[in-house]
C-alpha cells in the first residue's frame, strides 16, 4: 500500500497527514507555490513602486504634499510590511522631506493589532519613527459622511484618510470567499469603513449572490460597493503584493487603485485556479499563521473545500485558532441556535439596513454546515467548536478517524488542499 504524506501550515508549524494513494482524489494547490520569480523581494517591489500602473510614480505624486496617509492591513493578513513599507517610505521622501506620514492600520471590524503585532510586522524602527493610528470601526467620531453607496448603505470612512493630501494603500492579493480577490479596493471598504459601511455592504443578499464567490470581480455587487468606496475616498496609489506558501513576495503590483489590482488579479488568477476533485472527505487549511487565528478566519479556507466536496461529504479543516472564535456575534450566533437552518433562515429575511454583526460571515459557514459536517483539528475550545455545530479533534488522524466513520462506506475518497485561502477551486 503506497501512501503520500502532505505537509499542512499549521500556525507556525507544519502538520502531516497521510493518505493512500487508492483513496487520494487529488492534492489541490495553487502553483504561487512553485512560481519562481527573477528578482528579489524587495527589488519586485520596488520595481513596481518605479514602473507603476497607468499611475505617476509614487515620489512624483508626494511632491509638495503635506499630509501623506498610508492604509497598511492589520495583523490577520500576512502582508509583509518589512519589505513593502520601507520602499514606500523611501519613495515619498526622494522628493517629501517634510511632510507628515501616517499610517492607518485598516483593522476593517477586526480587534486592534498590538505592539509587538506592530513590530513583527513592519519592525522596530518603523514603529518607533512614524506616525500609527489604528482604525476603529466602531468610533462614528472618527467618520465622515460621504453619502451612499450604490446599493443604497451608508458610506461613512475613517477622516484620517479623508483629510490626507496623499492617499496610499498597501496589501496583498489572495483569492477571497466573497469579495473575489482581496487587495485593492478592500483596504478601504471594509479596512478603513466605519461598521455601519461595513454592515451595509456585508448584507444578506449580497453574500448570497451567485457572483460573491471566489475569484469573482464581475457583478460582483460587493466588489461594486468598494470600488465606490475608493473613489470616493481619493485612494491615489496602492501597492499589492502576490505571495507564496513561506509568505514570500512572488510578484506586485503598484500605482492606479483599480489598474494595477486587476493586473495582480489576473496574475493570480492564472496561478492560482485548480480543478476540483470531488471526494467524500476534504482536508483543507487555512494557510497557516496569521491566517489561522481563529474561527472566524478559518471559514475562508472551508469554502475551498465546499466547491470540491461530493454532496453529504465531510470537511477536515486543520486551523491552529490561538484567538479562539475571533468574533462574538459570530459565536453567539451559532451557540444559540438549533441549526445552521434556523440560522440561514434568520439570515435571509434581513434587510441591508438590518444586518448584525458577522451575518456574513455566519451565513457563509451556516451554508457549508447544512449540507457538510465539518470537523475541526484546532487549538481552539472543544466546547467552542461543539457550540458552533462543528466536531473537535485533537489530531488530523482523529478526524480522519471521525470522518471514516460518518461517511460509513468502505470506498471513500480523500482530497487535500493544503492551503485553501490560496486557491480557486474551478
């Protein structure tokens, strides 16, 4: 009996798990991971700062301004800022001595990052010689009111990024659950929006769109919004990144909000896509650290799974989650629920102006959970995992033990995808 054994990102570790060939669909994997780039990471950044998308470069337009703001993503997202910040940084000052630079972390809904958060992501002196503020979705003092957004919500953003001169934006480009594909536009709706912006363009019916799905830009009526969202907002330049499996910078994009994204995208796009292999049982990850955090997280990478399962098969999602749920709303929701049918229900017959906090996120997990069980091999809770109508395990062997067991059939298939928020699952 020949057996292959796959590496699955853990936190900041490696799990294995092992599998019989006879019983192995498929390994699904975005080839981000073996695209081997002709330079440096820092010199693909800053080649994209210099050469930038139907856009001035960056030194060009921080001439003379005096009031630069960056949005930099917060500590859920492994963008890394110790190489793309410093190139930012060096850019506005060839031709900005003197100007103030902020930079606002776009925490979106999502708790503030830390200090050592901080450090760890951009570095000590980064952190000790510029100006960061750390957005707050919850503070409607520190919103301006720019109007509506073309589904009718409220746009209301942070006015540290409103009352720049300079408007940037720094990020990374994955495939995303139901925004399509990260980066871009998204570091203003929702990093920088106040939670009522955010609510709003999180809605029921927009997650339940055909088109809110992963790698989906057109009609997407989420994407629409946020494209709004930062024109309004006078977003002027932005730098995304594409990375690898290690968290390494493999290509990036800069200069014009919508241009140089779509060039990412379409990058990534043509990397990333994997045919399904329909099995019984999927094993998929959330990618690791940072984001494996908690629950919350960890629902992006079970939809990979969802678009490669067969109809009553059963999700192995292997997600470290030192932060536990990552959101109460999203918690509560379920713990006080019957089922994912009572909550999906509940769900459906809200209105745009009604939405609760993490509804989507719960819609979209409510939605896997009543045609799939999903077992989860987790450092969170097992009392938490249980409350949220998932199954515990300690090890991938003891779900995999539990699944055998669910499926109740001698011929079951297996299929691995070992980072599911790295790839699009066709």
């Amino acid at each position: 009996m020949n057996v292959l054994k796959i590496k699955l990102p853990y936190g900041k570790i490696n799990k294995e798990v092992e599998i019989e060939d006879a019983r192995l669909q498929g390994v699904l994997l975005s080839q981000t991971h073996e695209y081997t780039p002709e330079k440096g990471e820092t010199e693909l950044v800053e080649d994209a700062v210099n050469n930038p998308t139907n856009s001035p470069p960056l030194s060009e337009l921080a001439k003379d301004k005096k009031n630069i703001v960056i949005i930099s993503s917060d500590h859920t997202r492994p963008v890394p800022s110790h190489i793309t910040m410093p190139v930012l940084l060096e850019n506005i000052r060839k031709t900005n001595k003197d100007g103030k630079i902020t930079i606002l972390v776009a925490t979106g809904a999502h708790r503030p990052s830390t200090d050592a958060e901080l450090r760890d992501k951009y570095g000590n002196e980064i952190v000790d010689s510029v100006n960061i503020e750390m957005h707050d979705s919850k503070k409607d003092e520190d919103m301006i009111d720019l109007g509506t957004l073309p589904s009718g919500g409220s746009l209301m953003l942070n006015k540290i990024a409103l009352e720049a001169d300079l408007l940037i934006a720094e990020g990374f480009i994955e495939p995303h659950f139901f925004a399509g594909f990260s980066g871009g536009r998204k570091s203003i709706l929702p990093g920088i929006a106040s939670y009522k912006t955010v609510l709003a363009n999180h809605c029921s019916e927009f997650i339940d769109s055909k088109y809110a799905r992963t790698g989906i830009l057109e009609n997407n009526p989420l994407h629409i919004d946020m494209l709004y969202a930062a024109e309004k907002a006078n977003l002027a330049f932005i730098l995304n990144v594409v990375i690898n499996q290690e968290k390494e910078v493999i290509a990036a994009f800069a200069g014009h909000r919508e241009d140089a994204h779509y060039e990412g995208c379409d990058f990534l796009n043509n990397l990333a896509g994997a045919d399904s292999k329909k099995a019984d049982i999927v094993i998929t990850t959330n990618g690791g650290y940072p984001l494996d955090q908690n629950i919350y997280q960890a629902v992006k990478g079970m939809t990979a799974a969802e678009a490669s399962i067969k109809e009553n098969g059963v999700i192995i999602m292997a997600s470290e989650c030192s932060d536990g749920h990552g959101g109460e709303a999203f918690y509560e929701t379920f713990k006080n629920a019957d089922s994912p049918e009572e909550i999906m229900k509940e769900i459906l017959t809200k209105h745009r102006d009604e939405t609760i906090p993490d509804q989507w996120e719960s819609q979209v997990l409510s939605r896997i959970l009543i045609k799939h069980e999903v077992i989860m091999v987790t450092g969170a809770p097992k009392e938490m995992v249980e409350d949220m109508h998932m199954h515990y395990a300690e090890s991938i062997e003891e779900a995999l033990e539990k699944a055998q067991k669910m499926i109740n059939k001698d011929d079951y298939s297996i299929t691995v995808i070992p980072d599911g928020v790295a790839v699009i699952v066709n």
